[in-house]
C-alpha cells in the first residue's frame, strides 16, 4: 500500500471509537513514522504497521485524556487476536489490522508475544493521565510499560520478515535494548519535547516532577535528564 492508498484508507475508515469528542484527531501521514521507524521494510508491513499506528495513537489519545475503559481494552485485544468479532467500525479496522498481522506469516509464539506487549500497554492506559498524582519514581516505574517502545520494537521482526529465536530473546543484550528503547523514549523524546503541553494539559511529565521534587528550574530539569540519558546512552550494556 503506498502513502496515497493509505492515506486514503485513512479518508474513509472509522479511526475514532464511538462515545467520544470530535476533537479527538487521529494521526495523519503514519506512514512517513512508519518508514522512519522501518528502513528498508516490506512496503506492504509498513503500511499494517502505519494503520496499526493510526489506530493506537487515538486510543493513547483517550487514555491521556480519559483512560481506556477494560471492556474497550478487551474489544480491542480481541478482534487482534481473532477471538472477538467487531462490534463497531472503529473496531472494523482494528479487526482489519490483526488479520493482516495474524497472516503475515509469523509463528503463533510471535503473535502471542506481540499482543501479550499491546495488553501490557493498554494496562498501563487504564486510567488518564490528565490530573494524575505521583511521585517522579512512580512515574517512571509506570511509564517505561506506556511508552509503547516494546511493541514497536517486537515489529521489527514482522517488518522485515525474521524472528528471534527464544534464546536470542532472551539474550542479557537484547533485554537491555528492549529496556533502553522505553527508558530512550521518556528522557530524550517524549518528555522534554512535551514540557509545556503536558503543562497545560495537567499530565504528568519527568521534566516538571524532577523540578518539583528536586527544588531546580525547569530548564535544570531538562539538563538534567539530559545529562541522565548520556550515562544511560554510554553504560556498556546498552551497546
């Protein structure tokens, strides 16, 4: 599917779950995140992934505003794993997505491996972000499982076509990196990039609760964390 297909699936398919406001925008060009992410991958995976990742963006959307509701959470899991029909056109597309995945030729070790990552995350959406209390390390504890980076990294295998094996998996290597990937997420991406918004939105963010915590400007806070991805980025288990 090229970027013009896709985004004309994206003019025509339902990409918001009913119930909720229409300000609530879905990702547009996911296929330009999509080949960013995935170099040299099969153009046909991208744009499953790139649908994947319009989809998954509304409902990070919903889950920083309101939290995503368990029953939503299942529906979704559900049509993924092909054990829910779709009772929606929103879930239509979900449903959609996990036909592609489930006959894309990968093992059922790896589906089961890819939604067991996605449930891990929609668990840790459960309840919004917008007014919530907690101390920097509480924040940091539950963001690395809501940063999504696992799953995004289990679909380099899907894209292009070549599984770990389960000792490769397994391997203190390739656990570092899956850690590294979320940690890399929160202090050098997300977060310092989102200061003000999160701000105004009243969401949580590791910039303002390390000044808050640590009695430093926000600007101190942000070199800080700075300075904390260089440790992270030079400690040799992450290479």
């Amino acid at each position: 599917m090229s970027g013009g297909r896709l985004r004309e699936w994206a003019g025509a398919a339902t990409l918001t779950p009913p119930g909720y406001p229409g300000d609530l925008v879905p990702l547009r060009h996911a296929e330009f995140f999509a080949c960013h992410s995935y170099p040299g991958g099969d153009p046909e995976r991208l744009a499953v992934i790139a649908r994947l990742l319009t989809l998954w963006t509304t409902d990070d959307d919903v889950s920083e505003r309101w939290g995503i509701e368990e029953e939503h959470a299942q529906a979704v899991l559900g049509v993924l794993r092909g054990t829910r029909s779709p009772r929606n056109d929103y879930l239509r597309e979900w449903s959609s997505v996990g036909t592609a995945l489930r006959d894309g030729g990968m093992s059922e070790e790896w589906l089961r491996l890819l939604f067991a990552d996605l449930e891990t995350w929609y668990r840790s959406a459960r309840y919004p972000e917008r007014g919530r209390r907690e101390t920097r390390d509480q924040y940091w504890r539950r963001r690395l499982d809501g940063t999504g980076a696992v799953p995004w990294l289990d679909l380099l295998e899907y894209v292009h076509e070549r599984e770990l094996t389960p000792a490769q998996r397994n391997a203190e290597q390739v656990r570092n990196a899956y850690t590294f990937a979320a940690q890399d997420y929160v202090l050098a991406f997300n977060d310092p990039t989102s200061v003000e918004r999160d701000a105004e939105e009243q969401v949580p963010n590791l910039c303002t609760l390390t000044a808050s915590e640590r009695s430093i400007p926000p600007a101190e806070a942000v070199a800080e964390l700075a300075r904390e991805h260089l440790r992270l980025v030079r400690r040799p288990s992450c290479g």
